[in-house]
C-alpha cells in the first residue's frame, strides 16, 4: 500500500497538466477530467486510511522514497513521502472537500469560457497542498509550499479581465512571499544545526539544541505560518483574495491554504515544545487574529467577505490552540477539521445565494432569501450553527475543547487565552447571526434596487439576455452545486460527535503530536455553559439589531470602530504609510546615498587621478632642455638629503 501514496499527488498533477497543455479539444469533458482525478486522489486516500487503520497506532506511518534529488557529500535531499496520521487527516480533509468543491465547480463555472483551465489550477491546487502535507522533510515540504502559493495566484486572479482580481492576486503572491522567507530562513537553520531537514532526525535532535537557535526557528516557522494562514501581521490579502470565483474562495479558506499554517506548526511541535518563547510568540498571534478578523466580520457587508474574516478568527483559535503546546495540538487540528466542513459550505452556501442574484454579494440587498433557496438555506443555516458552536454541532465540540485547553494552560497566561476565546465565541455568534439575517430573514430588499453589478463575471446567462440592471430573480442552484452543499452540511452536523466521542479523535492524533490534559481551573462543564452562554448573547444583539428592524440598503455611517473594521482595521493604510511609502523613502535614501557618497567617493578618486594624471603629462613635454633641467633638479635634491643625513 505505501507505493500507492506518491499517486496521491501524481493523480490531480497529471489531471493539471493533461488540462492546462491538451487545448481546446478538452473543452467538452475537462472538468469532469479534473473532477474525476480528484476524487480518485479521494479514493486512494481511503485506501491508504483503512490500510493505516489495521496497524497498531504507534507503528502506523508509512514512508515511501521516490528518488534522491541531490545526494553528494554532506547534503541529501530527497523526494521522499510519510503519511502518518497527522499527515493522513490532512489528506482525507484536502481530497474529500476538494472533490466537492470541483463538483459544485462544474454547475457554477458552467458557462465559463475558461472552464477547463480552471479546473487545471485546481487540479495544481490539490497536487502542491498534497505534497506539502506529505513530505517527509521540510525541503520537499517548502516545494508544496511554494506551488500551493503559485496555485492560489492563478485562481484568486482567474478572472484577471477585473483590475481588482489582478491586483488581489498579486497581493496575495507578494505578502505570502514574505512569509516564505521565514520558511526558507528556518530550513537553512536547521541545515546548519542539524545537518539535515528530514522530520525524524530535526524534531529528535531537538533535546540536544539550544534554546536560542530553536527560538529563531520557531519564529522563522510561525513568519511562514503567518503568511500563508493569514494571521497578523500578514493578513491582508485574505479579504481580497474574495475576488476570485466563490469554488476558490472555499478551497483556499476551508480546506486547504490558510490551513498550511496550523499544519507547520503541529509538525514541528517538538521546536516550539522546546522555545518557550517561539510558543508564546504563536499563542499571542493566534489571540490576537482571532479577535482582529472577528471584528472585521462585523462590519463587512459582502457576504464572501464577512466569511473571509470570520476564517482569519477562526484559523486564530487554530493557531492559539497549537500555540498551547501538546495541550491543544490535538484541538487544533479537530476544529481544523470540523472547520473544513462548515466553513466550505458556508462559501458554497454564498456563492449558491450569488448564483440565484445576479453575482450580487452586497447582504443589505438580500433579505427574505429562505423561501426562494430552501437548500441553500438549509445548508448555509446548519453551518451558521456549527460555526457559532451550536451544542451538539461539529463547531461547539472543536470550539469547546479549545477554548477549555486555553484556561488550562494554567495562570493568569490561562486566564487571558480563556476570556479572549471566550470573547471571540461571543463575536463570531453576533457576526454570523448578522449574516443569516441580513441574507436569509427580513424584507426582500432585493426588489428597492438593480443588483447586478457591471464588473461581476456571471455563473448565469450572459446580462444581455436580461437586462443588466434587471431585477434579480432568486432559485436554488442545480443539484451540481447543491448535493455538494448537502455532503458538507452533514460533516458541519455529526463530524464533531464522531471526533469527541470516547475521546477517538485525540487517541488517533495523540501518537505523533502528543497529548496533555493540563490542568484547567474551571471544570469542563462551566466552560461549556459559559460558551452557550456568549453564543446567546452574541445571537441576541445581533437579532437586536438586524432582526428586530428594517435594514437600510445602504449601510449608515456607523461608529469610528465600525468605519475602521471595514477597511480591514486600516491594515491596508498601516501596510502603505509604514513599508510602502517607508520602502519609497528608503530606497530614495539609499539611491541619494549612492550617488552622493558611493558614486562621489568612487567618481572623486578617478577625478582626482584624472587631474594628477594630466599635470604630470604636462612634464613629457619632448625638450632636452627640459628634461636637463629635471635631472638636474632631482641630482641636487639627493645631494641635499645625504649631506642632511650625514649631518643628522
């Protein structure tokens, strides 16, 4: 079975290249080609799952060598793969919501022209966060890295006859490529200290290594974690990477990028476990992105992205639960999980409602949706529930057993880490609520105003065929895009239960992340009432507000926070006064320098030889009485100096 896990990734790498290179002669059938390769990917993984299931849990991972890329004295680098079941968890999750998200693709790209490119990119997609997650060292892992990076650039930009999605795209390539600078800083590190960058020999070594150098490669780690799961300080893209078609917006934020993070730093727990301080750098980035992108999410009226913000708060209870060590591993990686599920849907969910509006994603134009998309609002509704951490759904038990592995973490350090989780529970409810009302509930405010906006690429008929500005008329989506929502919202439902029952999730992850109880001063019990009780009046003040009321199409001015969180916490004006315009005045400063004292030092001495040079040429002037004269000069002056001497 372990020759089965390089095709994991051969399978939608081949659909890439057989659908980006075979022409227009694919136009016809290559969706459901790349479609079909995907769900193959699915089924080996399968396989490879019940397989790993018959071995005893300390001796289930499976290794296959490929081939030694460079093998010379000193450095091996190998392509070389290790599936165990961190690795596999990932691969279940990247293939079995890939597939769904392909399938949902061919109903809502279906009118597309570029149709068969667009399932190459997300063929090449799924082939480079394969690799990433089932590369045994961290060499091969940086080569997923950079080629999911590559992928989610040509999919956020896919429609690039749009300004705003080039320019989303490039954003997103530019900011995840400072992040990829901590990863490469990070494996040069560890070449140098450890002499190799396989999985085993690092993280064993770790014992033996000084705090300080795995301090600055846990840092370098949690830089690269921070760029591609977009947490502070690298956040920024996220929000517009909406721009590209809604089937991207649910890999890249479900499933698949922002995961890569949380994935980095759970494969190299045993750095953090021994740099106390890389582990706190990660724990406070987690709390603070956990709030940052929850208050986004309040103010954002698209509704693509206001789930773009509520993904950033929600990989910040990942990261935060990773950042607590062998207590929350085993937590992050579950609401990891649990949130591949619901988040999924809730951007199909969006994109389904956007399919029956004419592109439309301004909420304060919906309103009374649920009668039009029952589906839809079905579906969408059972992941406002898990997501908010309704009991009994897949949220409320990944979501509990993180924000009760923060209170344990022990201390006034526990006491923070639990009300801050506490505290964005509460958001996340007031914020999803305001979604589902403004979308689904409340007046048709659809029928005061055209919605249909002039730069939006349509899933539907060409506007000519009915009027740009017409009136939308909302209808579920085709079951191609619907049986894929209704897969997902069953995971949204039962898949936590399933994880949290005897504990199944934390004894299959436990053998390779480790597990700590810790020791929480609240029992498990007031954690839980005190999570319904912030879901309640977070759900409360949203129905308040949203609910109680008629909504205005256009959004009134709001408070100061309010303007601030919809333009991202003014991270984009913060990103341009410091490094932008900072990186200007810089280089100005370095080029004045250069020219001034670099080139004038260097231009002065060629001047000043120059001149030298030419007063001395002046002597070579071709008279013998000229030169009589020199030597005459130069006789007279050694005379002087030995009479002088002899006197001295």
């Amino acid at each position: 079975m372990e020759n089965l896990i390089g095709w994991l990734v051969a399978a939608p790498l081949l659909g890439a290249a057989v659908l980006l290179c075979g022409g227009k002669r694919l136009d016809r059938l290559g969706h459901w080609l790349g479609t079909l390769l995907a769900a193959a990917s699915f089924v080996i993984g399968v396989l490879l799952f019940v397989d790993m299931l018959g071995e005893d849990e300390h001796h289930r991972a499976m290794h296959q060598h490929l081939f030694s890329w460079i093998p010379v004295s000193g450095f091996q680098a190998d392509v070389a793969f290790q599936l165990d079941q961190l690795s596999m968890t990932f691969v279940l999750l990247i293939t079995g919501v890939g597939t769904l998200i392909h399938i949902y693709s061919v109903g809502y790209m279906e009118h597309d022209d570029r149709r068969r490119r667009f399932f190459g990119y997300l063929n090449l997609f799924l082939a480079a966060m394969l690799l990433l997650v089932i590369a045994d060292n961290y060499l091969l892992l940086y080569v997923g890295w950079e080629g999911v990076g590559l992928a989610s650039y040509l999919l956020i930009g896919f429609w690039q006859h749009k300004p705003s999605a080039a320019t989303a795209a490039k954003k997103a390539f530019l900011v995840n490529r400072v992040g990829d600078v901590g990863l490469s800083i990070a494996i040069m590190l560890m070449f140098t200290t450890f002499g190799t960058f396989t999985f085993g020999p690092v993280l064993e070594a770790t014992g033996e290594t000084g705090e300080g150098k795995l301090t600055a490669i846990g840092l370098m780690l949690l830089l690269a974690a921070c760029g591609k799961s977009a947490q502070v300080p690298l956040q920024s893209w996220l929000g517009d990477a909406m721009e590209g078609p809604t089937p991207v917006s649910a890999l890249i934020h479900a499933a698949t990028m922002v995961t890569a993070g949380v994935y980095l730093i759970t494969r190299s727990g045993a750095i953090f476990n021994a740099a106390p301080d890389a582990q706190t750098a990660v724990v406070t980035v987690g709390a603070v992105t956990l709030i940052f992108g929850a208050i986004v999410g309040c103010a954002k009226d698209d509704i693509k992205k206001a789930l773009a913000g509520s993904t950033m708060s929600q990989i910040g209870y990942m990261i935060l639960a990773a950042g607590l060590g062998p207590i929350g591993y085993v937590f992050a990686i579950m609401h990891l999980v649990t949130h591949g599920f619901f988040k999924a849907g809730l951007f199909l969910g969006a994109g389904s409602v956007m399919h029956g509006m004419n592109d439309e994603v301004d909420m304060r134009k919906y309103g009374g949706l649920r009668t039009y998309m029952p589906i839809t609002f079905i579906t969408f509704g059972l992941g406002y529930l898990a997501i908010i951490g309704f009991p009994g759904l897949s949220g409320f038990f990944s979501k509990d057993k993180i924000i009760e592995a923060a209170f344990a973490k022990g201390g006034t350090e526990g006491w923070i880490l639990g009300g801050t989780a506490l505290l964005g529970a509460a958001i996340t409810a007031y914020y999803m609520t305001r979604v589902m009302l403004l979308t689904f509930f409340g007046e048709e405010r659809w029928r005061k105003t055209a919605t249909r906006s002039p730069e939006a690429p349509s899933a539907e008929p060409a506007a000519e065929t009915r009027g740009e500005h017409a009136e939308p008329h909302p209808h579920e989506s085709p079951k191609s895009m619907t049986i894929p929502m209704i897969v997902l919202a069953f995971g949204s439902v039962f898949a936590g239960g399933l994880f949290s029952v005897g504990d199944r999730f934390v004894h299959w992850l436990e053998p390779v992340t480790g597990h700590d109880h810790g020791d929480s001063p609240l029992s498990a019990t007031t954690v839980t009432l005190s999570t319904v009780a912030v879901l309640v009046v977070g759900v409360a003040l949203a129905w308040a507000q949203y609910g109680r009321k008629p909504v205005p199409v256009v959004a009134p001015r709001g408070s100061l926070l309010t303007r601030a969180a919809r333009r991202d916490l003014l991270q984009d004006d913060f990103n341009h006064v410091v490094l932008v315009r900072g990186g200007e005045h810089l280089t100005r400063s370095l080029v004045y320098v250069d020219h001034k004292l670099v080139d004038g030092v260097v231009n002065g001495t060629a001047a000043s030889v120059g001149g030298l040079s030419g007063r001395l040429r002046r002597l070579q002037n071709g008279y013998a009485r000229s030169y009589a004269v020199s030597m005459f000069g130069g006789t007279a002056v050694l005379i002087a100096a030995t009479l002088l001497m002899r006197a001295v």
